[in-house]
C-alpha cells in the first residue's frame, strides 16, 4: 500500500510540473508579443527623442511639398512663355501659307489685322515693310520701344503677298546685339538635306526673326555675340536657310563692326 500511494504522489508530482511548464511557455509567449507593441516610452526612447523625430519627418514632407510646388510653377511658367511666344510665329506660318494671295485674305479674322505702319517708331525707322501685323504687349531695347513680335509683310505691285517675316524682339531686349554665345555659329559639318532640328539644335540660339520667301525658302536669322580670342567681344549675324520641308540647304555668317565711331 506504502508503495502504490508513493507513485500515486509521484504521478501527481509530474502532472502539476508538466502544467507549471506550459503555463510558463504561454506566459513568455504573451510577454513576448507584449514587447514588441509595447510603447516606446517603455524601451529607453524618450519624449524628446520621439517629438524631435516627428519634427524632422514634418520639415521633410514640408521640403518635399515646397519644391513639388517650385517645380509645378516653374512649369507653369516655361509653358505660358512658350504659348505666348509662339503665338506670333505662328500668325507668321498663317501668313506664309497665303504667299501669292492678298492681304485682305489675312484681314478676314477680327482678330487680326495688318496695318501699313507700326504703332512703335523703332520699327517703322529701322524695318522695311508693307504691312504689319504686332503684338500688343512691348519691350524696351537700349531706351526704345518695340513689340514684343510682329509679322511682316512684303507685297507685289500686284498686291500679293511675296514674303513674310517673323521678328522676335524679345531677343534684343537685354542686348541690342541679341543673344551671347560662346563662339561664332560653325555649321560646316552639315550636308544639305540635314534636317532642321538637327541644325537648329546645333545653332542653339532662338531666332531673331524667320522669313517665308515665295521661292520656298525659310531663313532663320539668329543675332549674338562673342568673345574673340584678344578678348574682345564681336557681334554677328548668322543667316540659316532650309527648303520648305525642312531640310538644311546653306548657312552665311556676317560680322558686324562699329559704326559712326
């Protein structure tokens, strides 16, 4: 009897042993997952460690929203000027497609209308044309007022339009002599038929003004200057011509000199 109550007592022993283990094992187990959504309070982060991170996440996103908005403005910007420094190119193309017809056809629009005489001094004493057809908005070039483009218009004793010019006065406005560059325009390494955009890129320059000629060349004509090599600095005039469908047929480059001197 002794011994089979002794292994009663030892059975009993290693029930309660077996229970203590498993309850032990949940008992990590829930501590463990406590710790890892415990508060970081709890884990030596302090208050000020916390606040100083959310204030720098804060200035990031700030940046960050800072500069998509610099971006999107300068865009804005660049697409406004393109738009409204297009416009009068392309009135110059509409006009171009009349070659060989009368003004009045041009006329028919009220939104424009070519008139025999510049509303701006500087452009009837230095340009010769028939009729013209400008901007409403100006700039000032060495204390005279031009447009900001216009379109020119040559027309024979038939009273056809033959030729038609562009003139963008806004490369003048910071320097009569038009846009700086870091030598003279060399397009010697093109054959004729290159394509235009091949050229113009190379050119990289906006055109002072492009002329429509009735025998189907389209001249762009670009005004800058240069640094020579005695330092100093030479103003030019480059001429680039290309068949109606654009392709490259000659360039000529003419060095301007001091004058009235």
């Amino acid at each position: 009897m002794k011994r089979s109550k002794s292994k009663k007592d030892n059975d009993r022993i290693e029930e309660i042993n077996e229970k203590h283990d498993k309850k032990s094992k949940r008992l990590k187990k829930r501590d463990k997952s406590k710790n890892s959504n415990a508060d970081p309070f709890e884990h030596g982060t302090s208050s000020s460690d916390i606040h100083k991170e959310l204030s720098k996440t804060n200035k990031l996103q700030i940046l960050a929203i800072f500069v998509c908005a610099a971006a999107i403005v300068v865009i804005l910007i660049v697409v406004l000027v393109s738009i409204f420094s297009s416009k009068g190119e392309g009135y110059a193309e509409d006009a171009a497609d009349n070659i060989g017809r009368s003004v009045d056809v041009l006329n028919d629009s009220d939104e424009v209308h070519y008139k025999d005489e510049s509303d701006y001094y500087g452009v009837n004493s230095a340009v010769s044309f028939d009729y013209v057809f400008e901007s409403e908005d100006d700039i000032t070039a060495d204390g005279i007022s031009y447009p900001e483009w216009a379109v020119f218009l040559t027309i024979s004793d038939d009273e056809f339009i033959t030729d038609v010019v562009y003139t963008d006065f806004t490369v003048i406005k910071k320097d009569m002599r038009g846009q700086r560059r870091d030598s003279v325009v060399n397009l010697d390494s093109y054959s004729k038929g290159a394509k235009r955009s091949t050229v113009l890129k190379s050119v990289n320059l906006d055109p002072y003004s492009i002329t429509y000629s009735q025998s189907g060349i389209v001249s762009y004509c670009f005004k800058y200057y240069y640094e020579r090599d005695n330092g100093d600095e030479q103003a030019a005039i480059t001429r680039v011509a290309f068949s109606e469908d654009g392709e490259y047929q000659y360039y000529t480059t003419e060095l301007l000199i001091p004058t009235n001197m």
